[in-house]
C-alpha cells in the first residue's frame, strides 16, 4: 500500500525526540510550499492534549495562507496529553478490541492521501506529522517506524538541538535506516551553545543527507496577541524555500530512476533464466520500488494526468522464489540493486550476472563461454559434450565441480567426480630471492618484470609466443580436447600456492588464439580477490594485460567481508549467445538470492569507501616507497620495499613476494606440498600473544598476535586496504625476528 | 584490545539521551555491588563541568562503602558543561592536534582497567559511565558507540523516562545492537504518568533483556545537609541487588559459553579445508568473539588466579580468507554461529558444514556421499570417477554442475559439461483431479495417501518393492553405473514442475538398497524449502518417509529470505570417512564467506519465529479445515480444501495439490513443457492491478495484484508461513475467477 504521486509530494516527518520543534518545522515547510504551489496538505494521523494547543491548529493560524490553499486534518483526536497509545487505552476504557488496529489506522490514512491526490490536478505537497520520537507508539502500541513502513513515505527527520540531541538525532537516523526508508532532508534549530547542527551538518552530508539549521522560535509571550504577532514574525523571518525546493529534486529523481530503471535493466542486467529474447519492452519488467510482510510495491509510470498512485501492492505469491517464511521482514531495496550497475567502469563489459559466491560465479562463467563458443561454432550435442579449457597448471577456480573440472588435476583438491576437461600451462613465475628479482631464468628490477610494453618484444616474449602455439599445435594432432575458453587468474595464482606467473606469459597467451575463431578469455578475478578493486595495488588488470576478457569474475572483497555476493559480467557478443525467442536457450541458471538487495547495498558502498581508501595518504607513501629513480611503478604494495628485500636473503627463506596488499614468503623445505606444515612450524610464535608487554607493542600500538594462513611452505600475509601503517610495520618486526631467529625447521 | 576478566566483572553504561538518570542509577548498581563484592571500581573517562557536580564526586559521596572498597576514577576531566568534542576543543585552544585521539583514549581506559584488575584477586565489578546519550561525540569527535568498540565491553542501557522516551530508549538500543555490543541490562525510572517502563518491559522481555525500573529520586532540597540527607535515604530504599546478581550471572554465563565452545565447535561442526583428524584437542580451536577494524578479539581461557584478560587481540593476516577490504565494519560475531548448532533438532544428523545456497551445499552432499562409499568399498581411482547416483525423474537439484549431474539428463536445464551420472526412476505422482485424489491408479482419500504406515502392506507397496528391484538388478546386468547414493527431494520435485511423488514410493526406494552395502541416501530439503521447516506443513520429512538420511540439505527458508546460507548435515559415519591424520583426506571445500555470522545470526532468528507461527491460531484453524472425521492430518494445508476441490473440478484444470503453504494448479495444455505459456495465459488476470475498485477489496484487504511462477503449464501459489488468512482468501478468490470465467487457452 505504498504511495507516490507524480503530482503530489508526500513527505512525513519525524521527529529524533518528542519536543523537537517538529510542528514548528512542519509550519515553515507549510509555508514555503504554499508560496510555490497552489495546494498544501497537512495531516496529523494522531492528535493529543486540548484542542487549542492541536499541531493542525497551529499549522493553520500561521500557515499564512488562506484556507482553501493549505489544507489541515486529523484523523484520531484525543484530549489527554499522553502517549497515543496510553491515550488509546483510556479512550477504549480498557477494552482492547476498541483500539484502532494498525491496518484501519494505516487505511485511513491511505484513504485520505487518496482523496488529496484526486483532487488536485497541478503540483501539490502533502505533510505527514507523526507523534513523538520515531519510536513513539502508535495507537495499537507498535511503534511508528513499523506501523508506518508500509506506506514507505519519504522522510523529514527532525534533529534534536539540546543536549544529548547529536545523539539523539544519530540514533532515529539509524533507526530509519535500519527500516529501509529515504530520508531527505534533517531539519533542526540552531542553539549557539550546544552546536550540534554544526557536528551534525559534515556528518550526514558524508551519508548524502542535507542538515539545515534555523533559529529557534522566539520565547512565548505572555499576551496572546504579543504572542500572535512574534510568531507571525519569527516564520516571516524563516526560509524554507531551498528546503523545499531540494525536496522538489529529490521527489522528480525518485521518479527518474524509477522511470528509467527498466531501460537500464534491460541493458545491464543477465538475468537468471531469463529468455532475454522475450523480454520485448520496457513494460515487461517489473519494477520493486520496496517489499514489505507479503507484498511488493510495484511502480508503474503514470503520465501527468492520472492522479492515482504509481505504486501498486503485488502479493509476492511464490514466497520471493521460495525463500520467504515469513514475510519481507527487512524492506527488500531492489533500488539498490539496479544502481550497482553503474559503478563497476569496466568498459568492455555489457552484463552482470548476480550469484552467490566465487565458485558459482565461475560455474556461470564457465556456461556462458562453452554456450557461446558452441553457438558460434554451430556444434553438436557430442562436440559440445567434449569440450575443454586452456589455463595454467597450479590455477584454482572453485570448490563445485564445474568450477573444479576447469582445472588441471591437483592432487588434493580433487573429488571422485572431478575431471579435468582441457589443457594447462607451465607457468613460468615471479619472485624475489636473494635480494634480486627474477622473472624465469631473467635478472631483473621487478619493475622491468611488469613494464609489459617493454617486454613484448624481448627475446623472452618470442620463447613464449613459440612455447604457447606449438603446445597447442601438439594438443590439436594428438586428439587433445577442443579448446573452448581460456581461464585465467590474473597475475596470482592463490589456492595453488600464491604463485605469482610471469605477467608477460598471461599476456601472450590471452592473445594467442589456438583455435581458428578466438576462444572467450574469463578471467577470474575472484572477489576481484587478489586483483581487482585494488587488492594487488591497482584497480583492475586488465590496462594491465593489454587484454579485456570476454567474462570475468568477482566476489570475496566485494562486499567488504560481510556477505555473500558474485557477480559473473559478461561482454555483448556472450549475451548475445543465449539471446533468441526460445525461453529453453535462455542462461538458465539462478540461484534463490540472486542479487539480494542487502549484498547489491553493501556492496555498493564497499565500492564507495574503497575509492577514498585509494586516495588516502598511507597509500601514496607506500607507491612513494616503491618508486625507482622517482618513476611510479605499476608494482607496489602497503608492505616495505627494504623489508622486502631483506627478507629474501634470510637463509631459511626461499623466495618473496609483495604485491599490493599481499606478502608471500615461500620457505625452504625440502618436503613443500599441500600437506607441509614448514611455514607453520617457523612463523608459529607470531601466533602466539606477548603477555609479558601486556599492553603496547613498539609505536604506540597495542600487542597483538598475528592469525596467518599458510599453503603448505608459502605463508601469506595480507592486509584490508585501510590497515594502519604502524599496524603493518609492527607485523614486517614480528615476521622478521621470527624468520631471523629461527634458521631452520629444526631449531 | 577487548577487555574480559574472570574475576573482575566489567560494564559500561550508555544512556538513552543526556540526563536520564545515568550517575543515580550507576550510583545504584556500586552500592549494591559494594555489598556483594569486596572491590568497586567506578570509571568516568570523561566529566565536562565544575568539579563539585562531577560525577564521580557524586559516587564518591553516596556510595555508601569506604574508599578502600569503591575507587572511582576520572581520566580527562573538563570544567566547560559542553559535549565533550567541544570542551577538547576549547582546551586544545583551536589546534587539532592538541585533541586527544581515539587509540590513546582507549589505551587510557585499558591501562586503567588492567591495573584495576591486577591489584584485586578475588571477584570484583568495574562500572564505566560514558557520558551524554549512546551517540555523544567523544574527545576527537568520533561518536562513543562506534570510539568505544573495540574495547566491546558489556553493556547495561539506561533509559529515558520522559515524554518521547520509549522512542528514545529503542532507538538507541538499535544503535548499540548495530555495533553487535551484548546488552545484559536495561534501567530506567518509574513515571506514574507516561509509564514508559510499562511499554519497554514486555517490548524487552521479547528481546531477551530484562528491564530494571526504579523509584525518581527526590527533588533535590535546598539545604545542602537535608539535600545529603534526603539522597541518601533515597539510595537506601532502592535496592538493585537483584540486578547486581543478575548481571553475574551474565558474566558467569558468558564464560561458561566461550569456555565450552571448542569442545561443542569439534563435535558439531565440520570445517571447510580442516582435516578433523589432526584437530587434537580444545587448544587447537581459535574462539573468535568478536572482531573490529583488523583485529580479532581471540578468546583464552584463563583460570581463577591469572588477573590478565581473557581476551586478546590477533591480527586477521589473511584478512579473513580475502574478503575483508576495510576491515571488520561490523563485529564477526562468531558466537551467533556457534549457537545455529543445538537448534535444528535432527537427531540423526551429527555434523553441520556450511555454504553458500542450495547448490553449494549439494555440491558438498555429493562430494561427502561419493567420498563415503568409495571408502567404504575401498574403490581405486577409476572406479570412482565412474560412480552414479539413483534418483528420480523430474528432480533438480541446483544450477551448479555437479548438482545438475546427479539429475537425468532433462533437456532445457542442461549445459555443455552436464553430465546425468545415475540412473533415475519414473515417479508415480499424486494429485487432485476432479475433486478425487489419486495415487497412481488407485482412487483413495488424500489421507489415505499420506497414511505411510498403512500402505506399506499394500499390494501397491509390493509392486514398487518388485519394480525397484528389478530396475536395480537389470542395471547391475546392464554394465551401469555403480550407484553411490539415493538423492532425493522429499515429497515434491519443484522445479521439475512441482511433481507430487506418491510418499510411498519414496518411503520404499529410501529403504531398499540396490547394493550390497547400504547407498547414503541425501536429502535434499533444499531451504527446507518445501518441505523442512513447515513449507509443507511438517517440520521434517524424515518420520513421516520413516528413514533418516545420512546427509540432508537445507537452504532457501533458512534465512526467512534475507541473505544467501546454506547447510549441509551429515551423519557421525559420513563425517567418519574424511577423518584421518591426513590433511589431503580431510573435506577440501569451503567458500569464503561460509559460515557469515550475519546469516548464521539471522538463520538463528528465522527459526525462533518460526517456531512461534507453527502455534498460531490460524494454523491450528487451517489445521482444523483439512481433519475428515475429527481425525488429525499429516495432510492440510493453509490453502482451503473446498476451493482445492472446487478448482480441481474446472474444466481448463488438470490437477491441483496443496499442501503446508503451497498451491500447484496444472492447467490443460495439449504443449505442456517448460516453454509452455499456459498456466500464464490463463491466470494473467491476477498479476494486473483492478483500479476500479482503487483502495479496498473485499474483507478489509486493500487491493493487490498477484505475482507468481509458472512452470510451462503448471502455476504454483506459495505463501508465507505467517501470511493473514484474510489475504490467502482473497487469492483464492481471484484464481478462482481468472480460471472459472477463462475456460479455455483460446478465449
């Protein structure tokens, strides 16, 4: 039962606490929309204490404005000044089925909203005052924030200016939030001593919200019509225009995106089992403004001249594909979900598939390249069955078979169905031993390693070129299976045991085409994990690699570490072959929570803070750090060049690398493998807590013990983007003296 | 830098706005501890304002014990009665640097609270009152709930009893429950006239916190001796013992919760990657109870004569398997997952792993059953790479490859690398047609069909037994594949087109093994999604099949439809054959986010909802419809029997079967199939909004369309567990009108 007019503005304001100033703002909002449009709406849904002192009295002796412009109502009045739930108890003479029920109250209201709505024409503005604080009861004893939430009104928060009123004022924010509602606009009085408009003002222009600050109302005189006059004067002297104008914006962007979300839909999303060859216009998609118990609100666009509501109720009747026991209990923001599309800037991609995780993020990456190379292809059943990968031995994409049988056989990680369907490279690999940088049997700066430009007509890259098609050349005559995708991690290898491969070879050979028509590269960046969005030092690689792949996949850092959420995006000309009229050639693949609203949220602004991390300044120190004859370096990490290196020439340390975030260290053990256990046995005493300096650790920073994981003899170490400096340098001194101090393994 | 001690119990008290009673009420709590406890220690980080009015001057004076037992403590102390951000502010004289940042604020208050707990030995209590409301900027500006955090100290919430102080004491608490801070208490004064402890009592009991409401003390006199007087005959008559005990219980709670946990974690769960035979005792389990920023608080144990904290801080080095990018924004709280285990009350079942959605999980169920009987039957390679699975046909088991293999080949749900290994069985179905039920050919009540007990001795028992095994034997015969395990999704196949699979025929097939061993049989109660859980209207399928399988699992529902979780459940044997010293041999899966604390928190929550709705009125009433002769069904369903009966009877209608929340109506079509648009033509009426009768429909319910799902010819109705009668009625009622009034596809 959600409500939005195209020609009415609805706003309902709530107040951080009760005696905030909520109807005094509400007058001067009246007001100011009285001057710009020709109708004004005021309801208050709930009145007590006396007539006289009643907020819609108020609101009409200083509207300013004659009667038949500015509307005012109640629908529930009583006379003693409490609680309306107390007061509702006293009127129903303790007699609990006399109580109004939420549904009846929330219907008049609706009903008189509708009213409103029919009977004006040109643009108009409806408020809404609630009683008391956000959490205050409503007649039936729920409190407001929920009886209302099925209307999903946008919100007017009344901020709290005395003392305490910050934190007032934050935690009704957070309450509104945790309900999903918009808020637009937070209004409070200016006090020139407690100043919380001006702690307040900074703190939610960070969250996208505007504070405006205004002078308080002047002390009430004692002869009424002094009292009249001052008032009349001190609104005379309020201007709430900017306010309402701002509320105007944010009421015609509401529409805009929504007016434009099936178009943006339709060109940006893959959705599961969807025949997108079906989906013939704007109108067969369904637009979920919000969700609330059993229902949707769905909007549907009206033009200028319906005056009924754009958001219809939908009974969600397949339980939200089953998922739902108990109704939408959390208000389902699909909004947020269309606006993640927009933010990922990765030009060469056209679609983004939702699903659960890295692995089910592949399986779908792993569908679209065989579907599309077998459509080109114009393939069989049988062919299509024999299909393989090309990747790099050591490469792991995944626990679920699928994702498994795109990987060579490992050893361990492998399953009584797992069978590896393609063809892997050696990988010749990166690292840092002894102080110097080797890429293959090459001596170089590591810089040199990954300026890729430069290599690309080395010696090298020729041996490469060479190696890659004569492989494949072989694979052909010996009957190998046929190629259909290449699957790469790009830059690092991680389950394979943080290997870092020679980027130059990744290059060659996400251009080299074994077959005759080129295979659909994916890449992997899982969870953007070790590469994209910054994990490795830069945003993405593929400027990097000189190679934009067809597919690629992104999970873990995406939202942040909080919930699950992948996403699989996909280029047009791999959309394109699942796109016809038949339903049955559609990607039929979807999981239950698909592009869940809280994980699209989240991941949203996980996207959000992560841009500002990439500004901050540790992060321009540490490229600082890495910077060779003062030329920045693609190659740079959060951990020190110096211990870097240092590192590398311990005797009991086979070989280093840092890159990004993340630092590997590989130590010498003759045994290696999964099932070693070398790098636990010499790093094991950072694990352990330093009781004897119980509280700080050098530089100020409390002690800590470090939680690490190991692959066998590698051990890596990986930070967040924003871990402190001083965090970082004091885990390089725990790893150095554990390292340092304990030669071998069998100290 | 968590801080928790054994013997020194420690609270922080936050208030719900500024002058709430904070001081009184913390003055409260010391003098009941003082009678209790041999030491006291009071903390005020904090105090703005003249010395004479501080608070620990106050608490100095009426704590009604002498110094050596109570010892308060300020650490930064202001004269200038302003929020505390303001008063650094001022003391700084304009330059920021001069402000006291937040890291060495906490360390203050850690140093402190260590030498507290150093110097006393035996149990004693620490109170910490902040200062204004939970929002209250501190020293730097950050505002204390989110500067106090890392500390997570438990907390008691004072609340508001004025006007507006409902709202005010629940938004505030949902701002600390934001921050995962555990809230063992709440008090607040008694107010004759706006009762608002009335209000928070039973809205808190609900919430598990029990609220404390005490006498105001008395207006304060004028003459200091009669003012000393009156305070402390005020503070004698109020007596928070009973408070005081309680939260010991809490502390002692909280011990005995986190000391048990390795010990009940190697016993339930099964970790991803973990080989659990090299998991040798309760050391070897890292207790994580809680994080913040990059920091794990890691729990240990600690016996009654070490006075250092329990907690200590650890680094999360990887960072958290690759997923944190900012660090931990919201607190882990590990503890929620640990308490998922105790609540599903399957017996059978011994060990929880966890993943991400339903395909993951059965992912995980093959990889436990095909790794089982191999070792079982002591296969070599080959021979497990060539297991099958026996299962029936029609059934679907999630998007992922492995699970789409353990399903027959199906035609439109298939991909390239899908690879049906098994063999599946036609299955004899059940459903309503004509307003007779039918079981394969035989025209019974629909009890009658679900009366397992009572069939098995039936002839049609006998000739499911003879075509099972006969099925069996001629692929033995054959050269088919060896079968491994029975998968089987209870009662109702969904997206094979919600086919009702005659129960006896599952009840047999489960039973009779086709092997000389037995086959474990996996269930997949995908999300419980039709079945576990109540979605048919049964908590389990398994007394009602009479067999218990060995793995299970559940998905979907489990999370009320609010983030992607998974579980996979095995029994002890199957656990049993990935045991070993071997880490190769142990379950090498597991997903980055498994086991999110936000799911295993919100799966906790469904749950203990769901148990609440299973007793509703409205269940017992749908329950009471579908009894035939007084006798309670297994069989009922929230859909009414005689509009089940009805429909079944309409011409365009096949058959029709409800059952728990679901409704199945298949349409006549000559096409049927997936692609089939059928079921949509006919019922397209409901999805479309009736303006006509723009706000109410009958009964109250205010007007909707319907969303739904069809499967080619076949639509299905789902409600929620809790969804009002009053709207499942006004479904009927429009399905009943789309179907009755469209007699055929072609009108």
């Amino acid at each position: 039962m959600s409500l939005l007019f195209r020609h009415l503005r609805i706003h309902q304001i709530f107040g951080a606490n009760t005696d905030v100033g909520k109807t005094i703002l509400t007058t001067a909002l009246v007001r100011a929309s009285a001057v710009l449009k020709n109708e004004v709406f005021y309801l208050k849904p709930i009145s007590t204490g006396p007539i006289q002192d009643a907020d819609d009295e108020h609101i009409r002796r200083y509207c300013g404005a004659p009667q038949d412009k500015v509307h005012t109502d109640c629908l529930y009045r009583f006379h003693v000044p409490v609680s309306p739930h107390l007061a509702a108890q006293i009127a129903a003479g303790g007699e609990a089925d006399k109580i109004v029920p939420d549904d009846t109250f929330l219907n008049s209201i609706s009903s008189y909203v509708r009213r409103c709505a029919s009977r004006v024409s040109g643009p108009a503005h409806l408020y809404l005052e609630t009683a008391g604080g956000v959490h205050s009861p409503t007649l039936s004893g729920v409190t407001q924030l929920e009886c209302y939430r099925p209307l999903f009104l946008p919100t007017i928060l009344v901020g709290d200016s005395r003392l305490g009123g910050i934190s007032a004022t934050i935690s009704a924010y957070e309450s509104l939030l945790l309900r999903g509602y918009i808020i637009d606009s937070i209004l409070l009085f200016r006090d020139q001593y407690y100043r919380n408009s001006e702690f307040l003002t900074p703190y939610f222009a960070e969250r996208g919200i505007e504070v405006t600050a205004v002078d308080a109302p002047p002390p009430k005189a004692v002869d009424p019509a002094e009292n009249l006059a001052s008032t009349e004067r001190y609104y005379e002297s309020l201007n709430l225009l900017p306010v309402v104008q701002n509320l105007d914006v944010r009421h015609q962007q509401r529409l805009a995106e929504l007016d434009s979300m099936p178009r943006r839909s339709i060109d940006t999303f893959w959705w599961p089992f969807v025949q997108h060859g079906l989906v013939k216009s704007e109108k067969d998609v369904t637009v979920i403004d919000s969700a609330s118990s059993d229902f949707f609100s769905v909007y549907k666009a009206q033009n200028a001249e319906q005056l009924t509501s754009s958001l219809e109720s939908q009974l969600d009747g397949s339980a939200s594909w089953w998922t739902q026991a108990l109704g939408h209990a959390h208000p389902a923001l699909t909004l947020a979900a269309a606006r993640a599309s927009g933010r990922y800037g990765l030009r060469w991609a056209s679609r983004a598939f939702f699903s659960d995780d890295g692995s089910t993020a592949m399986e779908v990456a792993l569908k679209m390249a065989l579907r599309a190379f077998s459509v080109r292809e114009k393939l069989e059943a049988t062919a299509r069955k024999a299909l393989g990968v090309l990747g790099i031995k050591g490469s792991y994409h995944g626990d679920t078979i699928g994702a498994m049988d795109a990987c060579a056989e490992q050893g361990v990680f492998t399953c009584e169905w797992h069978n590896a369907k393609g063809y892997w490279f050696d990988p010749p690999t990166v690292s840092i031993q002894e102080g110097i940088t080797i890429a293959v049997n090459t001596t170089n700066s590591m810089s040199w390693v990954y300026d890729l430009p430069g290599r690309l007509h080395s010696p090298l890259a020729q041996v490469y070129r060479k190696y890659i098609s004569h492989t494949l050349d072989g694979l052909e005559h010996s009957g190998g299976p046929r190629l259909a995708a290449l699957v790469l991690e790009p830059l690092v290898m991680g389950a394979g045991g943080m290997i870092f491969v020679d980027p130059l070879f990744q290059r060659i050979s996400s251009t080299l085409s074994g077959n005759a028509i080129p295979l659909p590269p994916i890449q992997q960046e899982t969870g953007a994990v070790f590469v994209g969005l910054y994990r490795l030092g830069m945003q993405s690689t593929i400027p990097f690699l000189g190679a934009a792949p067809d597919i690629s996949v992104h999970a873990k850092i995406l939202t942040g570490g909080l919930i699950p959420l992948a996403v699989t995006l996909a280029s047009d000309s791999i959309f394109r072959a699942f796109y016809s009229a038949n339903k049955a050639e559609a990607l039929l693949h979807g999981h239950s929570y698909t592009a869940h609203p809280l994980g699209c949220e989240v991941a949203n602004e996980t996207l959000k803070l992560i841009e500002k991390e990439v500004q901050s300044e540790p992060w321009a120190a540490a490229r600082a750090r890495w910077e060779l004859d003062g030329t920045p370096s693609v190659m740079w990490s959060l951990w020190d060049p110096r211990f870097v290196q240092a590192l590398s020439c311990l005797e009991n340390v086979a070989e280093v690398m840092a890159l990004g975030t993340v630092l590997s260290i590989k130590v010498k053990d003759v045994q290696a493998g999964y099932a070693s256990q070398s790098a636990q046995i010499l790093l094991q005493s950072i694990r352990i807590h330093d009781h004897d300096t119980e509280s700080f650790a050098s530089g100020g920073v409390p002690q800590f013990s470090v939680h690490f994981r190991t692959l066998g003899n590698v051990a890596y170490f990986m930070t967040s983007l924003n871990t402190a400096p001083e965090i970082i340098r004091a885990v390089e001194d725990k790893v150095w003296k554990a390292l340092e101090t304990k030669k071998s393994l069998s100290e």
